[in-house]
C-alpha cells in the first residue's frame, strides 16, 4: 500500500479535535441534553444526531471544498485566517438552546431528533468551522468524518449521563483551548498565504477590470 492510498490522519485528528473542543457548551450539545431529558431514550438519539450531523456537515463540507478550489490560494489563505480569527473570538461566547422539541410528534424520537438537530446546527460554531476546515484542507472526506466524530464525542455523553455529566464538563477551559487552537490555525493560515498585499491588490484590480471590461 503506497503512502498516497492512506488516510490522511492529520486532517482526521485536527478536524475531530478542533469541533469536540468547538460543541462543548455549544447550543446543539444543549439541544442534546434537551432531548434526552425529553424522551429518555438514547439510541434513537444518538442515531438522528449522527444522520443529522452527517448530512449537515457533509454540505458545508463539499461548499468548503468547493471555495478552496474556486479561489486563488493566497486570497484563500488570507479569508480563512480572518474566519479562523473570527471563530477564536465566537467560540468565547456562551451559548443557549432555545430549540422547542415536540415530544408528541407523529415522527417520533430518531426523526424529531435529526430534524431539530440538523436546524439547530444550521450557521452553528461548528458548521462555520467544518466549512473553513473543508476550505484549508484537501481531503474532503477525511473533514467529514473528523468533524462528524467530534460532535459525537461531544454529545453522545451528554447524551447518556445527562446532567450529571453536563454540569461537570470544563466548558470555560475548553472554549479557551479551542479559542487558542484556533487562533493557531489563523496564524498558520495567514503565514501560508505569504501575502504580498501589493500583489494581491494588483491580482484584485485585474480580476475586476477583466470581469468588467467588454470583450471586443
């Protein structure tokens, strides 16, 4: 097996730790809570958090992809270290649930369960993340399935143990480390670019000129 046929560990490891770290606290990892206070059953819990988690992921996964191949690799850079340095600052911030489950609902609990939790993560922390992820790196799937597994490392506990996990988790801590792992990336992002910024402008005004200037 040549080294190019193995999975790409890096991008798994780093996508997996950067949105564990990113959900815990976050509004979907209370909806998980919410929802497993509310029906009190957790495989099928579990279940629509993974689909929903899957489907999510996997669009903002192939939009990030697909901006990392449309955009010029230094202008690229440059947006993603400004999102990684926006997401340092956001994943400060607390979050709250205010997601109304329906218990009664016809669809029952795994379909009530990915519906609501596919919604709450919709322009989530970690669905900014897994699209700026996606943008920074190659393997596409690799993303996928790193981000998919943190959020269920994050809420698959919570999903289990309920309060009683809920209430102990370092929420403070970990939004400081997941804030420096992500400035991290920001940094990173922005000495990749190796920005000329004169350069960069001069590429700007010709893109423009040329979008604009009719041909003859």
């Amino acid at each position: 097996m040549s080294l190019s046929s193995l999975p790409d560990l890096h991008t798994l490891s780093v996508s997996t730790g950067m949105v564990a770290l990113a959900e815990i606290g976050d509004k979907t990892q209370l909806l998980a809570l919410l929802l497993a206070a509310r029906f009190q059953r957790a495989l099928p819990i579990i279940l629509g958090i993974l689909i929903a988690t899957l489907l999510n992921h996997g669009l903002a996964g192939a939009l990030g992809h697909w901006i990392g191949g449309a955009l010029d690799p230094q202008l690229l850079h440059l947006i993603l270290a400004f999102v990684f340095l926006v997401m340092a600052v956001w994943i400060l911030v607390p979050d709250t649930c205010e997601e109304d489950v329906d218990t009664r609902s016809a669809l029952g609990v795994f379909a009530a369960t990915t519906v609501s939790f596919f919604l709450a993560e919709m322009g989530d922390k970690t669905q900014i993340a897994t699209i700026a992820l996606a943008a920074h790196q190659s393997d596409l799937v690799m993303v996928v399935i790193g981000t998919t597994l943190g959020m269920m490392i994050a809420n698959v506990p919570v999903v289990f143990l309920g309060d009683r996990i809920a209430d102990r988790l370092p929420v403070r801590a970990t939004r400081i480390v997941a804030s420096l792992l992500f400035l991290g990336l920001s940094s990173t992002a922005f000495y990749t670019a190796e920005i000329d910024l004169n350069t960069l402008w001069e590429k700007t005004q010709n893109t423009v000129l040329s979008y604009w200037t009719p041909n003859p």
